[in-house]
C-alpha cells in the first residue's frame, strides 16, 4: 500500500438529526476515519472548501438549504466538484424518486435510512479507491 492510500481519510457528515450525527460519527471513526459534522447545508460549501474532505454524506432534509441543493452547488464549483458526495435519506418508500433527484444533482450514490452500518462503509471504500 502506498503512502496516499494509508492516510487518513477524511469525511465531511452533514445532516441536521444530532443522534444521526452521533452515530454515523461513531461508526466511521470506528472504522479509522476522521469525520467532522455540520448541522446543516448553509456553510457546506466554505467548510468543504476549507477542510477539504475526500467524502461527503449528505442529508437530503434539512432546514434552510436541503441537501440536493448544497449536493449541486458542491458539483458546480471547480474546488469541491471532484469530491464524492453520497445522498442519505429517510424517504425510503420514494427510492426511485431519490435516485433520479440524486443523479439529476450529481451526488456519486445514495443511502437510505435507516441503513446497515457495514452498508455505508463498503460503499465509502468503493468511491475512495
């Protein structure tokens, strides 16, 4: 394994639920991530931009901005639009509808809620390599 593959990854958490929040932090940092949150999408971008995370996991519903919005203006802006970015929502029974939203926003993949922990981090190592 080389040096770049051996660094800690850094993932970017966004979703306004604190206990999903608490949880997906603990099971990414469980896993040797180094995970920060935000409570909302309002400072997204500047936070992305600063912090520079190699994943985001994105909130659909959020208060202020929602998630497909900060999802496009993170795709849309030259700094951060390489960064995955994976959609997670507890609109399970509209699947169909959260993949096209998804797509149409550029977002790499998506998660419903509630999800299988092991679930979210196969899909993280996926988009990392």
């Amino acid at each position: 394994m080389n040096s770049l593959n051996s660094a800690v990854k850094k993932i970017l958490v966004i979703d306004d639920e604190g206990d999903i929040l608490k949880v997906v932090r603990a099971r990414l940092e469980a896993n040797g991530y180094k995970v920060i949150t935000l409570d909302g999408g309002k400072s997204a971008l500047e936070v992305t931009k600063s912090e520079k995370p190699d994943i985001i996991l994105l909130d659909v519903v959020m208060p202020g901005k929602g998630g497909y919005d900060v999802c496009r203006d993170l795709k849309s802006d030259e700094a951060t639009r390489q960064i995955p970015v994976i959609i997670f929502t507890a609109y399970y029974s509209q699947e169909k509808e959260v993949e096209m939203k998804s797509a149409l926003a550029s977002a790499d993949d998506y998660i419903l809620k509630p999800f299988e922990g092991q679930a979210v981090i196969t899909k993280i190592k996926l988009l990392l390599k």
